[in-house]
C-alpha cells in the first residue's frame, strides 16, 4: 500500500512533467537569423530566405555577413575589427535566435567560434547555433572517387569530433552541424555516372555545371540542392512533401532528404530540455511531497 502511494504520486508528477514539457515545445514559425562566412557559405545562407518563407516559416529573417576565402572564417571576422563591429551589431539588437558560421582551414581551431558564441549568448542566451561545413575546394585537384572519400571521412570522423569538442564548452546551448558541403559529393557522383542530365561540365563559367570556376565556387544546381539542406536541416522539413519544384530534371529534394536522412542526428539540432513552467512545476513537486507525507503517515501507524 504504502508503495502504491508512492508510486501514485510520482505518477502525477511525471504526467504534469511530461505536460510541462509539452507546452514549452511549440514550433518556430521562423528564426531571426544571422549567417557569417566566406564564398561557399553567404550565396547558399542567402538562398534560405526564400524556402523558409516557401516552406511557411514567415517569420524567418536573415542577415548575411562576411568575406571572402580566409577572411571568411569566423576567427578572421573577429579579428577584423570592421567586420567584427558590423556582426556585433546585429548581435546588438538582442533577437538573434538563430547564428550560423561556417569553417575554412586556416583557422582550425575552436577560437573563434568561441568568441562568437560567448558574445551572442551575453546578448541573447537564447540562441542557436549551427556550423556548416562546406565543400572542399579545387575540385580538379581529386578524382571524383577521393573527392567524396575525402569529404565523408572528414565530416564523419573529424568535423563531428571538432563540433562535439565546441558543444562541451557550452552545456545546455543547441549547437549543431549541417552538412551541406555533401551537396558538392553527391552531384559530383552522379555527373561521372552519367546521371545528371541537367549540366555539362563539371567547371565552367559558361554553361551549366557543378561549379563555376576551379576554386570550386557553386553554380546554380550546387546552390539549390545546398539550399534544400539547409531547409531540412534547420526547419525540418520533409523535403519529399516539400511543394516547391527547383526545375532541373534531377530530384534535388530527394537527393537533399537522403543526405540529411545520413546524417547523424546526434549532430543536428538537439532540443534543449525546456524549464518548467513554474505553475505545473510547483504542482510536480507538491505531487510528490504529498505522496511522501502519506507514506510516513503509514509508517508511523
């Protein structure tokens, strides 16, 4: 009997919990967003702004900063002063849900993004966090098998140690990855297969193809599939059901769901568990301290 009791109330409790929980997770209807980084990064953070709304997240704002090659990673934008004071002052405002930043190797460290989060989180302690990591660059320089074994085996291996290293400095903030760099690998592929009727050229500034030029800057089927990435990875959203037609013959929101259906979820978007609202939560508690009188009531009869 008297475990019975006990196990009534923590029953309660649990159900206002789960209640509890339930009422603090309500969907976005759209992030106030601010993206920073270099060539491969703003083009595809710009194209967001028109799948967020498309896709019915009409509260989605964005502001893109940033520059080019290098100076685009965010240690470099700390340190140029100019650049800083730009980004800081869209920080500033203290809406920034959303603070997207990319990678790009001459700064391997964790530094900079430090610096980024510390000063987003004194403005808004709120905010949540991605780090894209792009495709690599100089595509000639690699076949195509190594360009994809290359990019896969850093993203699943290293990326992902380098993302769970930042999340440790920062319990309790969601901090997450978006693989859209893939997006290069997987059109890639299907070029040398023969299976992408939609471009002719790998590299060329004149007709349709992956990239643009041999840095491996995106042309327009690398930029929409990119984007869709981005989508599912930020808003969620099942890109098979998704109504818009990106207008190639190639399936790229089959192609963009496959990717993020492979990737890790242990590295996307993890909730934060939300607190209680303070009502229910009070009512939680008394739950269980009502359970636990009645049960020393018991004993002591």
């Amino acid at each position: 009997m008297k475990h019975r009791l006990l196990r009534r109330g923590a029953a309660w409790a649990a159900a206002l919990l789960l209640l509890a929980g339930s009422v603090q997770a309500q969907p976005t209807t759209g992030y106030v967003s601010l993206f920073i980084g270099h060539s491969f990064f703003r083009p595809v953070a710009q194209g967001l702004a028109f799948h967020a709304v498309t896709a019915g997240f009409l509260d989605h704002t964005q502001t893109v900063l940033g520059a080019g090659g290098a100076n685009g990673a965010p240690q470099a934008l700390w340190e140029d002063p100019v650049k800083r004071a730009e980004i800081q002052a869209v920080l500033d405002n203290g809406n920034v849900e959303l603070f997207g930043m990319t990678f790009e190797p001459t700064y391997p460290t964790t530094e900079g993004y430090q610096n980024w989060i510390d000063y987003a989180l004194a403005q808004n302690p709120d905010t949540r966090f991605f780090i894209g990591l792009p495709w690599a660059d100089f595509p000639e320089n690699y076949d195509t098998a190594t360009y994809a074994s290359t990019w896969i085996n850093a993203h699943d291996n290293a990326w992902h140690d380098f993302i769970d290293e930042i999340r440790a400095l920062y319990p309790g903030v969601v901090i997450f990855c978006i693989p859209y760099g893939r997006s290069a690998v997987e059109l890639r592929n299907l070029f040398d297969a023969g299976n992408l009727p939609d471009v002719v050229a790998l590299i060329s500034n004149t007709e349709e193809s992956i990239f643009n030029d041999a840095k491996g800057h995106a042309d327009g089927i690398l930029l929409d599939l990119a984007e869709l990435v981005w989508l599912n990875a930020i808003y969620g959203v099942d890109l098979n059901a998704y109504a818009h037609d990106p207008g190639y013959i190639t399936d790229l929101k089959a192609i963009a769901q496959s990717i993020m259906d492979a990737h890790d979820a242990a590295h996307g978007p993890q909730p934060v568990p939300a607190l209680l609202p303070v009502g229910l939560g009070l009512l939680a508690l008394a739950c269980m301290a009502t359970a636990r009188r009645r049960l020393a009531g018991h004993r002591s009869a």
